[in-house]
C-alpha cells in the first residue's frame, strides 16, 4: 500500500480529481495550504499605485491517498498530466509506504480498508 500526496495549483483541483476518478481511486481528501518551494514567492501588484510587493508564500492544494500497489504509475500519471503546464510551481508528488491501514468502522485491515 501507497501514500501519494500530490501539491499542486489549487485551480487544478477538479481536474486532478476528475483523474483521479477516472483511473478508479475514490477515496482522497485535499486542503488548500500555503508554503514556498522552488518557486520562491510570486510578486503581486498592490491596490495602491500599482506597487509590487513579493509574496514568499504561495497558494497550493495538497492532495492525499491511499492505493494498493498495482495502480501506483496509473495513479502519478493521472495527476501529473492533469497538474502539468510546464512552467515553475506544478507542485511536486511524494509517495510513501504505508505499514497498515484500519478501518474503524469494522476492523478490516491492510488492503480490504482501502
């Protein structure tokens, strides 16, 4: 079992998940975050006289799921061609092992909580 977070462009969104969707993984959740990496801030124009002022913090979407194995490249293809546009700041993918997954509700364990 696989956890792949995925941070990217948070006008991304729809289409990551419609993705997502469409390879069979469910189950996700994201969270609009804020944090600065390679891009290193964006500038902004200000109300006032049009002065520009650099953000160090940028805005992103995290998005987090669990996937057994087999749909792993499935799944990272599905972000990255849905997330890509080339340029600084598509955001980034970590995938992780995951030791065991429980499901509270009935107690399953490993694959069958997925």
């Amino acid at each position: 079992m696989l956890k792949i977070e995925a941070i990217f462009r948070p006008e991304r969104i729809n289409a990551v998940t419609d993705a997502l969707t469409s390879v069979g993984v469910t189950g996700f959740h994201y969270q609009n975050i804020t944090g600065q990496g390679e891009q290193q801030g964006v500038q902004v124009i200000t109300s006032r006289g049009s002065q520009t002022a650099t953000r160090a913090s940028v805005s992103k979407t995290l998005l987090v799921t669990i996937v057994s194995d087999d749909i792993k490249d499935k799944v990272v293809n599905a972000i990255i061609e849905s997330t890509r546009s080339g340029e600084i700041g598509d955001g980034k993918i970590f995938i992780s092992e995951i030791a065991d997954i429980i499901r509270v509700r009935t107690g399953e364990t490993g694959e069958e909580a997925i």
